[in-house]
C-alpha cells in the first residue's frame, strides 16, 4: 500500500477544517452553515471541467436556487447581526 499521498491529503484536510472554523469566526455561524449547500455545486462544475461531465438544465435550475438561499440566509444574517 502506497501512502505518499497520506501527508497531501491529511494536510488539504487540515487545512479547509481550519479555513472553515475562521470563517465561522468571521462571518458568524448561520452563514458559514449556509456554504454547506454549495459544496454539490462545486462538486458538480469540478466533475464538469476536470472529467468533462453534462450538466443539465434542471442542475443549472438548482444551482440558481441554491445560490439565490445561500444569498437569502446571508442577507438574514446580516439584518439580524444589524439589529
């Protein structure tokens, strides 16, 4: 069993964990939370560009809606941290 790639992956690992609870810290936990549902869009245009995936018409429907709820739990966040 080959384990080169242990170090990269424990490391990219480490790391985005790290990103992310800045970003919690940052922005708060209800819009942090509210990435999550990006990571399927990501995971999506990923396979799009690097493996030449389709994508169709009803995943470019749901990327504009999880999108447009990802905006809606940041604006709501904002208006709550306002007040």
């Amino acid at each position: 069993m080959d384990l080169g790639h242990l170090p990269r992956g424990l490391f990219s690992t480490v790391l985005t964990y790290v990103w992310f609870a800045r970003g919690i810290d940052r922005i708060g936990p209800t819009a942090a939370a509210s990435y999550v549902f990006l990571v399927p869009v990501f995971g999506v245009l990923s396979g799009w560009v690097l493996l030449g995936e389709s994508i169709g018409a009803s995943m470019l429907v749901g990327f504009v809606l999880i999108v447009i709820g990802v905006r809606q739990v940041q604006r709501e966040s904002e208006r709550l941290t306002v007040n």
